[in-house]
C-alpha cells in the first residue's frame, strides 16, 4: 500500500475514532489504543492531541456547556475532513505542535506513556 494511501485509511478510521468517542461508544482510551501507529501525517498527529484535549478537559466540560460544545464541533469538523481526506489547516496543526513534545504519538514510546502524559496534563 503507498504512504498516501496509508495516510487516508489512517484518517478514515482516526473520523470513526472521533465519532465513536463522540457518541460514546468507545471510551478515549480504547480509542487510543486503536489510534493508527506509525503514520507520518502531521493531520493525523493534530487530530490525536485534540483527542488528548478532549480527555483532559472532561471536568471542565461538565461545567461550561458552550466550552463543551465548542469542542465537540471541533471534534466533528476533523472527523468530517479525515471523512473527506481532507487536510487539517495548517493554522491549526501550527497550534498543537506546542504539544507534541509532551504528549508524543503512540509510535514513540507507546501506549503507557501516552496515557501518563495524559494524565499529566490534566493536573
């Protein structure tokens, strides 16, 4: 399979990802254990740090609605672009590589050290 389609399969299956957590048929930590690994896509590193934030945020959703939904429509607009194949803007990657050192993708040092700097970035 080429890397292009590779990176599409990886996005289709991150959107599913995304509107399963969304619809709360997968709890975020399933949904990182399925997350695609190995992928050289800077769409697809953005879309798991907004996953990550979504699970940090958790406390403070249940106490500001329109926090809540803001992230939520967030959460659809890039499960509606990997859908699409579609890119994430690069305004947007630009503001989560500030968080890749922190919180590094699955492939870098696996599933345990995701979840702790997970964790860690909640408190």
């Amino acid at each position: 399979m080429s890397e292009i389609n590779s990176v599409i399969q990886s996005r289709k299956i991150i959107s599913e990802l995304i509107i399963d957590i969304l619809s709360g048929k997968i709890n975020i930590q399933d949904a990182i254990k399925k997350f695609p690994q190995n992928i050289n896509d800077e769409s697809a590193q953005c879309a798991f740090h907004a996953i990550l934030h979504y699970e940090a945020d958790e406390d403070y959703r249940q106490h500001d609605l329109l926090y809540s939904e803001e992230q939520k429509d967030y959460l659809e607009y890039i499960a509606n672009l990997f859908e699409n194949g579609e890119d994430i803007p690069a305004n947007i990657i630009e503001e989560y590589k500030k968080y890749y050192e922190s919180a590094p993708l699955l492939s870098k040092k696996g599933i345990i050290y995701a979840l702790k700097n997970l964790f860690r970035l909640t408190t």
